[in-house]
C-alpha cells in the first residue's frame, strides 16, 4: 500500500479514508492484521493495523521487508497523446522502471490538457501493483525546446525516430546496439502521433550525446513506442 507519509521503526501512520474503505471493508482486516506499506522513499515496511474505523485508522510500523530500489537512471520524455493512451504510457513506463516521467509537448502536439496529480497517481498506482519500492516522479508538462534549451548532455538523450535510417532501422535488435551506447544517466524521447517537425529533428540531430534509434521498419503507436524503447533499453543497458 503507498501512504503518503514517512516509514521507520516504531511509526505510527494515519489511515486515509479511502485507504480504510479498502483495508478494513473491502479486505476486513482487524487489529493486529499485517500491511505491507511504501511511500518512494522508505524501502518497503511491515505495519500492524493498530486502530480502525469507519473514516480512519492507524498503522504502526514493525520492521523493514526492504530497502529502497531505485531504478536505473534513465527518464521516460513523451510527447502526451489521447488521455487513456497517455495514462498507459505513464503506467507502463513506472513499471518498466523509468526513474522519471518527462511529458513533453512538441511542435505537433495536439493532446487536451494533461493532469500532472492524475498521472503522478498512476505511476504511484503502478508501482504499489508491481511490488516496487520507488515511485517514479512525474513532471508538469514542458515544452521540447525548454527541455533542451536547459539540458545537460552529460545525460544520453536516445531519440526515438521513426525516420532513423542506417544500421539501427533494420530490426529492434540492431536498435539495441545503439541503446548499448546510451548507458546511464540516460533519457528516451518519444514523439507524438504526428511524429516530430524537421526543425525539431535538426535540432536534435545537432546536440551532443544524442542516439538515433530505430525500433523497426514499422511505425509504432507512440505507446507502443515508449513501451518498446524502454524494454529495449533495459535489456541492454539497464537491470
Ligand atoms: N506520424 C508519424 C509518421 O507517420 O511518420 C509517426 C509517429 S509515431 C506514431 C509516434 C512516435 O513513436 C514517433 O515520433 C517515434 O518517437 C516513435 N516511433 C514509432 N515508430 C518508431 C520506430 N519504428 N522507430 C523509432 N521510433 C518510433
């Protein structure tokens, strides 16, 4: 269970209402029953329900089941699509282990308004379903060019491209040998459904320490895309 609010020895954590629903309604535990509870930071806990209500409760921490995994370095930036598209990329990406998620919007795109809590709910959401103990931050929506206007290249910014031609476009394996030259501290750019204007591609084409990849003769869906690059990356460079 993630709980907003810090874990050590001895802690006593409130219970928020929705979390009482679920604890004490849904899964009927009573006092003295045992939950296992992360909040990002803490590395996971074992708590005993120490009190319950109908709107509340409280948990009390007994001992550490295990410390924090943070995942390998590297950030997820993706241009947002439709929103249900958007939360899969965002879920996905958590799961994957992205150590953050960057959305970014691009010359072409068009998506309505994106929720900066509603997504940071999602990754928090995927990363209680997958037993992580890391939830990945996610940012408020920034604009292509002020991302890289401020960005440190000391960081491997893997630019997913569709119209990446060479060695890398012919099949996801050979994608995998330019992925292998992006280690960490790393990021992977994926572009909207309308793909990227020719200046944003000059643009990214020019910076240092940038890696064009093909993931395949075949034009992915930006989920699809974001899924596939970052799989690929972990199988080469990341755990
Ligand atoms: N509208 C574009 C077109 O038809 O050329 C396609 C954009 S694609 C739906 C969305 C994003 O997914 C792209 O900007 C790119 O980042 C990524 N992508 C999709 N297929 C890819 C591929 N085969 N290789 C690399 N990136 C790909």
């Amino acid at each position: 269970l993630f709980v907003d609010h810090p874990l050590g020895e001895a802690q006593s954590v409130p219970v928020s209402r929705d979390h009482a629903n679920y604890l004490f309604n849904v899964m009927r535990l009573g006092v003295g029953a045992e939950v296992a509870l992360f909040n990002g930071v803490d590395g996971e806990w074992r708590a005993e329900v120490a009190a319950k209500g109908k709107r509340g409760g409280v948990l009390v921490c007994t001992e550490q089941t295990a410390a924090l995994q943070m995942p390998p370095d590297v950030w997820l930036l993706f241009a947002p699509i439709k929103k249900a598209r958007t939360d899969f990329i965002v879920e996905k990406a958590a799961e994957l282990g992205a150590a953050r998620i960057c959305p970014v919007r691009t010359a072409r795109t068009n998506s309505e308004r994106v929720r900066q809590d509603k997504l940071q709910a999602h990754a928090m959401e995927a990363a209680e379903q997958c037993g992580g103990t890391f939830v990945p931050p996610v940012d408020e929506i920034v604009s292509l060019e002020a991302l890289l206007d401020r960005w440190d290249a000391s960081r491997a910014l893997v630019f997913a491209d569709e119209a990446a031609v060479g060695p890398s476009s012919l099949s996801p394996l050979a994608g995998r040998t330019v992925l292998a030259a992006a280690p960490p501290p790393a990021a992977i750019l994926i572009g909207p459904e309308g793909g990227f204007s020719d200046a944003e591609r000059a643009r990214l084409h020019a910076m240092q320490n940038v890696h064009v990849v093909s993931l395949g003769p075949r034009i992915l869906r930006a989920d699809t895309a974001a899924v596939s690059a970052l799989t690929l990356w972990q199988a080469a460079v990341g755990d």
